[in-house]
C-alpha cells in the first residue's frame, strides 16, 4: 500500500527521532529525508551555493515531490522528515503529493519555543542556523494549513506510540 507520512515542525522539535521510531512500529515503513536533495542541488550550482535555504530553490521542491512519490511506489509507507513552514513550500510539496492522490497524513510536532532551543543547544554540530529560526517556525506552523498538530514535548516514544495509533 502506498502511504506517505510527513513529519514536519520547526528545526530541532525532534521530528527525525520520532521518524526512526515511528517507522519501526509501522513495520514496513522506511525514512526520507528531503535534506539529502537539497545537500545535492547546493553542489550542482554555484548559484545555489549561497542561499540561506535550500527550499527555496524550485527544483527542490520538485525533486522532492517526485522522489517521496516514487519511494511511496517503490517501498509503501514512507516517513518523511521535513520542515516546511511557508505556506506555497508547503502547497508545493505537501499539497502537490496529496493532488496527486497519494494517501497522505501530514503532522506538526509542536513544542514551546524554549523547549526546541533547549533541544538545538543539546545537539553536537553547530545549530546557530535552526536557532535563528525557531520563533518563526513555531509561529508560522501553529496556522491550520500545518495541523494536525501534535504535541512534542514528551519523549520521541511516546509520540511515535501517539501517531502509529492515529495511523491504525
């Protein structure tokens, strides 16, 4: 059965570790993570180098729409872990898929703005860019085009429990 999970939320609210969980419960599931497209097309051109997000390159909102749709095809159920918090990004990618009928079940992982910072300071690397971004994140994704909203603040276990019930 194709079937299209996507796990959005700001940076850092814990969508990637929920993801791995989730899909284990779900059995038959694999991860996708459009960053890997984007990491891609920042090293096909020089002018996209420089840009503050990928996602504002067009051919990855494309590219992402075709690969979740081919792994949807390719594997069944996919998982996708990605942030997409401008309302066209998201009509681009998220309401492309659903216009083409693919079933599809989209969540926000929700949390206090706090909670993501405390969360992004404990990560090894350098998070200086997903910081800058939460209060943004946070306010944009609280709107109903990005429900249903799913609170973050427990442990990734509990959630991935939460939302392969809601799957069933």
């Amino acid at each position: 059965m194709r079937r299209v999970v996507w796990l959005n939320g700001a940076f850092g609210v814990g969508k990637s570790t929920v993801a791995e969980l989730l899909a284990e419960r779900l059995g038959d599931a694999i991860v996708f993570d459009p960053e890997l497209i984007g990491a891609g097309l920042r090293a096909e051109r020089a002018e996209w180098r420089g840009l503050d997000d990928f996602q504002d390159i067009p051919e990855w909102r494309d590219r992402t729409r075709s690969a979740v749709s081919s792994a949807a095809v390719e594997h069944g159920t996919v998982v996708v872990v990605m942030t997409v918090h401008r309302r066209d990004y998201f009509d681009e990618t998220v309401g492309a898929l659903r216009d083409e009928g693919l079933p599809l079940d989209h969540f926000t992982l929700v949390a206090r703005p706090e909670v993501i910072r405390a969360r992004l300071l404990a990560r090894e690397g350098d998070n200086d860019w997903a910081l800058g971004r939460v209060e943004r994140c946070v306010s944009e994704l609280a709107g109903p085009r990005f429900a249903v909203h799913v609170n973050a603040s427990g442990s990734p276990a509990s959630i991935a429990n939460d939302l392969a019930v809601r799957l069933a």
